[in-house]
C-alpha cells in the first residue's frame, strides 16, 4: 500500500494545481491512483510527472 500512501501526499502537495475539482478531504484507495497519476502528468509539471511515473512501478 506504498503507492496510496504516497498517491495521498501527492494529492495534498499539488491539491491546488492539478485536483482543484476533487474533494479536499478525499481519502486515496488504490482505486483513486489513476486519477492521481493522470492529473499529476497532465498539470503537475516536471516534478508531478515524475512523481505520476514513479506511482506507476
């Protein structure tokens, strides 16, 4: 359950830029981390995209 742990902390860290239309108190399951990858490569940035490809592994 790394890849939640980790898909939560980046839900919070980038909330304002890539989940604005998200709940802000939404509870990341393993079946939220597609949503949380996709919306990392699409507005994270380098820095998000790198982080989508690592939830990817």
């Amino acid at each position: 359950m790394i890849r939640v742990r980790e898909a939560q902390k980046a839900f919070h860290r980038y909330y304002a830029r890539c989940f604005w239309y998200m709940r802000d108190d939404l509870r990341v399951t393993l079946s939220d981390v597609p949503e949380i990858v996709r919306g990392l490569r699409q507005y994270g940035g380098r820095e998000g995209y790198l982080l989508a490809e690592k939830l990817c592994l």
